[in-house]
C-alpha cells in the first residue's frame, strides 16, 4: 500500500487506499471533468481518513425516505455523508430535480436544482406548470426536513 503523502499525480494512484464507494465516486468526477489535481487532494486526505480509522458507514442509517438513489458513504474534513438523488419532474424539456445529502446522524439537507437549455422558452400555461412543479418540489423538501 503507497502512503498518501507520496509522487502520486492522479486520484488513481491512491484508489487502493479508498473503499470502493469512494472510488466509484472520484471516477464519477473525473468523467464529469473535475480537476485532476483538486480530485487528487480530496483522495490524499480520504485515503488518511480511512488510514486514521475515520468510520465509513455502510448499512447502518436506513436511507432518506425520498431517496431514489443513494451513493456511497464519504469521509472528508472530519464529516461523513452520502448524497442522494430525491425527486425528479419534467416540464418540456426542463427538468426539477430534488438531490441532498444525508450525513452520520440521519440528518439531511436538500436542495432543487433546475436544468434547462440556455434559451427554454416557455408559453404562460407551461410557466404556469413550471411555476405549480416548483412549488410542489419545494413543499415536498420542506415536509422532509
């Protein structure tokens, strides 16, 4: 096993010393386009956490119940936590979507974000059901906090 303080020039040269949750999780990022050299950082100090006996948590807090799907538990900075993908709506060809992250406690946070092409235009009854799906989102958030 290679020490975390070492040569290493991509999150890759680490990966043995991370569980296969974090893994699948930095190679997530890196098809995403994260930084080379930021995902590197965030290994190294995971990779200590793990070494230094920071609990992963895995099967022991039931997921959110809103959670559609759940990714692997991570240790960074002294926190662990897991995100999740929530609800999802689709209005034209913009879509709401619910993502959070639950931390070691339970706990939650949520937030919405929305996608939509640069230019969307919407008429005013798709506005309208914009508008009443982003309500609905936004009250169904604020019901599970």
């Amino acid at each position: 096993m290679t020490s975390p303080d070492d040569a290493a020039v991509s999150w890759r040269e680490v990966a043995d010393q991370l569980t296969p949750e974090q893994s699948a999780r930095f190679e997530l990022l890196e098809r995403s386009g994260d930084d080379p050299a930021t995902l590197l950082s965030m290994a190294r100090e995971l990779a200590t956490d793990n070494r230094t006996g920071v609990v992963v948590l895995s099967g022991e807090i039931a997921s959110p119940g809103d959670a559609v799907h759940t990714y692997g538990w991570q240790t960074y900075g002294g926190r662990t936590w897991r995100e999740f993908d929530g609800s999802r709506r689709h209005v034209g060809s913009a879509v709401i979507r619910v993502s959070g992250r639950q931390f070691s406690d339970g706990s939650c946070e949520r937030w919405i974000s929305l996608s939509a092409t640069h230019d969307e235009e919407f008429q005013a009854a798709q506005a309208r059901e914009l508008a009443a799906a982003l309500q609905a989102i936004a009250d169904e958030s604020d019901r599970l906090a």
